[in-house]
C-alpha cells in the first residue's frame, strides 16, 4: 500500500477537527450570547459564511476520510483475500508435491517389488529344472542299472574282476609267488615290486564292486594285503651280502636271531602271507558263484 501524501496526512489529522471546532465556536459563541442572535447574522454575515464554510468543509473532510477509510478496509480485504489464495495455492501445490512424491515412491516400491518377484522366479524356474535334470539323470542310472541286473552279471563289476585278475590272479606274478613258491623269511625284488604295485593301484584307484557279497570279500581281501605289506617292508631289508643275490633279494636279517627277533618276524610274516592267500581265494570263489569271470 503506498504512504499517504501531505494533503491526506493533514486531513486525518486532529487538527483540522482543531481548526474547524475553533471556528463555529467563532461563528456561534458571540451569536449565542448577543441579546439579538438574529440580528447580530444579519449583522455579520462574513463570520456566518466563514463558519458555514468551515463546517461544509469540515463535512467535506470527514465525508472524504470515511471514503479513504473505506478505500483502506477494500484493499484490506483484497490483501487477505489474495494472500488468502496464495496459501491455497502453496498449500495445492504443497499437496500435488506431496501426492508426486508418494506416487514416485509408490511406482518405486512396485518396481523393486516387481524385479524381487522376477529374480524370485528365475531362481525358482533354474532349481525346478536342476531338480528335473537330477531326477531324470537319477531315473536314467536306475534303468541302465535294472537292464544291467535283468541282463546278467553287472558289466562293470566283470571289468574290475579281469583288473583284479591280471594283477593277482592265479597267473600273475603275485599270485604264483604266494601260493607256489612263497619262502617266508626271503623274497626277490620282482616279487616285492608286483606286491607294491597292487598295493598302491588299489588304494589310489579302488575297485569297488556292486555286488554287496562280493565287495564284501573284496573288502577283507584289501585289509588282508595291506597287513602282508605292511610285514613284509617292516621285517625285509636288502640281501648285501654279496654274489649273485646282491640288490636282488630282500631277507629278514639273520643277525635278529642274536636278538630274538628273527622268529617273530618269519611268524608275522608267514601268517599274514596265509590269511592273504585265504581271503583271495575266498573272493575268487564269490566272483566266480556271481559268473564275473
């Protein structure tokens, strides 16, 4: 609103009221109090006019500053009126704000949602197919397992027989030196080679049978083994003694028999050598009753 101007201010202010007062009590006061009051107008007709002058004037002012007055309340109500509207408008605009910014989040969330759900089904659809493929590699093996059974002897458990066989069979090196030509306190070092190779190719390569009966008997067959290994590189030391047996021999020292040990040691070696022979032809005969050979 802009400031009042000099002519304004001096009309709202108390002193043309002042003024105007001063003037009728000019006009009034001696027509009052003449003995004539009639005559003493019709005798002063300037004073009269001024005073009347004054007063329409006076009139004039107040009428004006009821209308400033007037003025002043209109745009009073037209600046509450528009700040009014404009706290609507920034309450409208707070609000659509506010609706934007919950809709963004809200289309957020769903987004986030939408993708988690998606991942979730992914991983759901990839282990339905793991499990698919698992149990058709599972079915697959039990078939080829039922043909192989309604066939005959397994095929696999016929190829590890004919492993077994040529390593320790009745023909090979192994097998003769151990049931046709075993000597107890001594052996060549072929001998002890083929002992150590079937030791090392069944514990790094074992031959495990489907056949429940006969993998049982091949089981203590291996436990019978590694204890004739075991006494035979415990007790067995090489024959130094010179001629033609010289780094081609292992013996138990005759020098233990000072210390009574050499007897002990032919014994450990002699019994693990006939429960090895046992448990071999024990698996022999179980391999042959189940026709793996």
């Amino acid at each position: 609103m802009a400031e009042a101007g000099p002519i304004k201010r001096f009309i709202e202010s108390p002193m043309l009221g002042m003024i105007a007062f001063s003037a009728d009590l000019l006009a009034t006061v001696p027509a009052l109090l003449s003995d004539s009051p009639a005559r003493w107008v019709s005798g002063n007709p300037r004073t009269v006019i001024f005073a009347v002058s004054i007063l329409f004037l006076a009139a004039l002012v107040a009428a004006n500053g009821w209308l400033w007055n007037q003025s002043l309340v209109k745009d009073l109500e037209v600046a509450l009126r528009s700040a009014r509207d404009e706290a609507k408008a920034a309450a409208w605009s707070n609000e659509e704000s506010h609706k934007s910014e919950l809709h963004r989040l809200q289309e957020t969330h769903f987004n986030e949602r939408r993708v988690q759900d998606e991942q979730h089904q992914y991983q759901i659809r990839l282990l339905k197919e793991a499990q698919e493929d698992e149990l058709r590699r599972l079915r697959a093996t039990h078939e080829a397992e039922v043909e192989a059974l309604a066939a005959g002897p397994i095929s696999q458990d016929i190829a590890r027989y004919a492993s077994f066989a040529e390593l320790f069979g009745p023909d090979s090196v192994l097998g003769k030196w151990l049931v046709e030509d075993f000597v107890p306190h001594m052996a060549s070092s072929v001998r002890l080679d083929a002992l150590d190779r079937v030791y090392r190719k069944w514990n790094s390569d074992p031959l495990d049978y489907h056949d429940p009966y006969v993998a049982e008997k091949f089981r203590v067959l291996k436990l019978r083994l590694e204890e004739f290994f075991v006494a035979t590189h415990a007790n067995y030391f090489p024959d130094d003694r010179g001629g033609k047996y010289d780094g081609k021999r292992y013996r138990i020292p005759d020098e233990w028999e000072l210390e009574g040990r050499r007897d002990g040691a032919i014994r450990d070696v002699h019994v693990s050598r006939d429960n090895l022979v046992q448990a071999r032809l024990e698996f022999m005969k179980a391999a042959h009753g189940k026709r793996l050979t």
